[in-house]
C-alpha cells in the first residue's frame, strides 16, 4: 500500500523514492509485523484467557507438560494479523507471488483455525480429522499447481528442479510437476504443524528458515546476482523476501511470548499457514530442494512420526519413546529449554549449509 501511495507522489516530493526499494520496504515489514506483535499480542492473549481458549494437552505425552494445561492457544492469530497487516502495507499489491502467499496465508490460516476450534469444543488434543484436513490443503496446494502449470515462475525451467551444490544440475519433473509442488506445499504445512510441541520450538525455526529464504528470493529476483550465484532467476520474486521479513518480525515478537515458560501457543491457526507459505516460497524460487535441506528439523519431526506410525502398526514396537522426535529426547531426560535450543542450532547450522550451497559447487 506504502509502496502504491508514496512512490507514485515521488516526482512531488523526491524522498519518496526510497519505496522502489525491496530492502526499505523489507525492512519496514519486519519492524511493523514485530511492533504488531508487541501491540496485539496482550490484547489476544487476555481475551483467549476470557474466553477459555486453552490448550489440552496430550495426557500421553511428557509428564513436564501437564503444567501447560489450560495455557491460551490460537496465537496464531497474531502470527497472521501480524504478517497480513505488514503484508498490505509493504509490499507491492499487484505482484501474482503475493496475491498468492496472502490467500496461502487465509486458506491455511482458516483451515487451522477450524482445527483448533474443534480440539476447544471437544475438550481433546484432536481437531479436525487427518483426512479433512490433508483434503483442505490438497484442495489449496493442487490449485497452486495448476496456476504455475499455466503461468510458471520460469517458463525455462518451469519443471525443472536444481540440485544443491550442483552447478547447473536439473531434475525434470515433467508432468509430475504438478505432483512434486502439492508434495512440497502440504508436506512444508504438516512437518512445521508436527514441529509445534515444544515452547518456542517452531517459530524459533521457521523464523530462521523465513530469513534465509527471504534471502534466496531477493536474490532470485536480481537478475545480475542470479547471473552471479548461477540460480534461477525469477522475475518480481524480490518482492516475496517483503513478505517473508513480515514473517521474520511477526514471528520474533511472537517468540516474546510464546519462550518458555510460554504464555500462548500458536495452534494450528499459525503452523499450517507458516509451513504453507515456507513451502510455496521454494517453489515460487525454484529452491524447492533447498528448503528439504534448509528446514531439515521440520524435515526430521515429520519422518520421525512417520517412521513411528508406519513401524509400529507392522511389529507393534516403537523405534521413539514418542514422537516427533522432541519428545523423544525429553523423555531421555534433556530439559525442554535444552531440546528448543539445539534445535535452533541445528536450524542455524543448515541456513548456513544452505547459503554455502550458493558457491560450493
């Protein structure tokens, strides 16, 4: 909205001119999605508390945990009013990439919502069923897909995939493109929502991974720094790393009051859509193989559950004392504060490996 308002009066008043620029832009969005944060979040956290949004935690689970019993869930709401907001006023209205990521963000953000909601009305750790919801963002995700079908990022690489650390190595997905992006999409959305049991553990991530990925897109959409790094370059994908600092800022002042000992959790309503978005990213990009690397938690939090699910329904044995796997390590005796914070390390550790990807190759 900035960007549409001001720059256009520039030939008025010249210091407007600053609002072509993606960096101001990004970084007003960061620091307007972290003051929204600061501005909302007590105002949610005491009307959930009014209400008795709470959440209901999983009676199996880590002993530690039954003292957050009745803690506010749904702050995933500011998450999204966060990022919304910063979003309509930052970034440029009219670029297909954002109209995209703001109905990922609805669609996804809605379809949590209703989750959580069902979990408070029934009084139990379960909402909506698997099927449903894997049905409402399949829904999403194959639209998604048939879009850049007709109108691709890149129409030279438009089923093409890079490989990391491989200089100019593709992967053809062909037809099965379509496929590969509603993998990517619902995949990203499921392993962040599996991610989010552990206070601070999810956003503290997807903060990390929204940053690096912020990056990759800048770069992507500066045709000379794309010539540079030998990426794909996408034209007006400098515009999603606006976006994404909205994410960056929404998600640190959501860590205010989602660090242990956390007051809110984010629920459904913010995990599906961050993990959405985080996926619909890499493929705007073409760094769809990199976020596999870059979110390598999420990666490893999804698998666990799927190893544990898949291995005990055959011999009745558990590879995990629980999963995901954080729970795993909690009940080997590490602290909760403790599991967050090497998990933040390892999420830092692989944002590096990916911009290192950039060269090595």
């Amino acid at each position: 909205m900035f960007y549409h308002i001001f720059y256009r009066l520039s030939d008025v008043f010249t210091p407007f001119n600053i609002f072509q620029y993606t960096t101001f832009r990004a970084g007003g969005a960061v620091l307007t999605g972290l003051l929204i944060c600061f501005i909302i979040g007590p105002y949610i956290i005491k009307r959930l508390r009014k209400f008795k949004i709470k959440q209901v935690v999983r009676l199996d689970g880590p002993k530690t945990h039954l003292v957050k019993n009745g803690t506010p869930t749904m702050g995933g709401l500011i998450i999204l009013l966060s990022v919304v907001i910063s979003t309509l006023l930052w970034t440029k209205l009219d670029n297909r990439f954002i109209i995209w990521l703001l109905m990922g963000t609805m669609w996804l953000g809605f379809l949590g919502f209703c989750d959580d909601y069902l979990k408070l009305k029934k009084e139990s750790s379960h909402g909506l069923s698997a099927k449903a919801k894997l049905f409402g963002q399949i829904i999403f995700a194959a639209s998604l897909a048939a879009y850049l079908s007709f109108f691709p990022s890149n129409p030279d690489f438009a089923t093409l995939v890079n490989v990391p650390f491989l200089k100019s190595f593709f992967i053809n997905f062909s037809f099965l493109y379509i496929v590969f992006v509603i993998i990517i999409v619902v995949g990203s959305s499921n392993a962040v929502n599996l991610t989010d049991g552990l206070d601070g553990l999810a956003i503290g991530n997807i903060t990390i991974v929204a940053f690096t990925l912020a990056l990759f897109a800048y770069f992507s959409g500066h045709f000379q720094i794309a010539n540079y790094l030998k990426i794909i370059p996408v034209t007006g994908s400098g515009e999603i790393s606006v976006f994404l600092f909205a994410v960056v800022g929404a998600g640190l002042g959501f860590l205010w009051y989602n660090s242990h000992p956390a007051e809110i959790f984010m629920g459904d309503t913010g995990s599906l859509f961050l993990g959405g978005v985080l996926g619909m990213t890499s493929v705007f990009i073409k760094q769809e193989f990199i976020l596999v690397l870059l979110g390598g938690v999420f990666v490893v939090e999804a698998l666990s559950v799927l190893m544990q699910v898949s291995y005990y329904r055959r011999t009745k044995i558990r590879i995990f004392k629980m999963a995901p796997i954080h729970h795993h390590f909690e009940l080997l005796g590490l602290s909760e504060t403790k599991v967050t914070m090497r998990f933040w390390i390892v999420g830092i550790i692989l944002a590096i490996l990916s911009f290192a990807s950039l060269k090595l190759r």
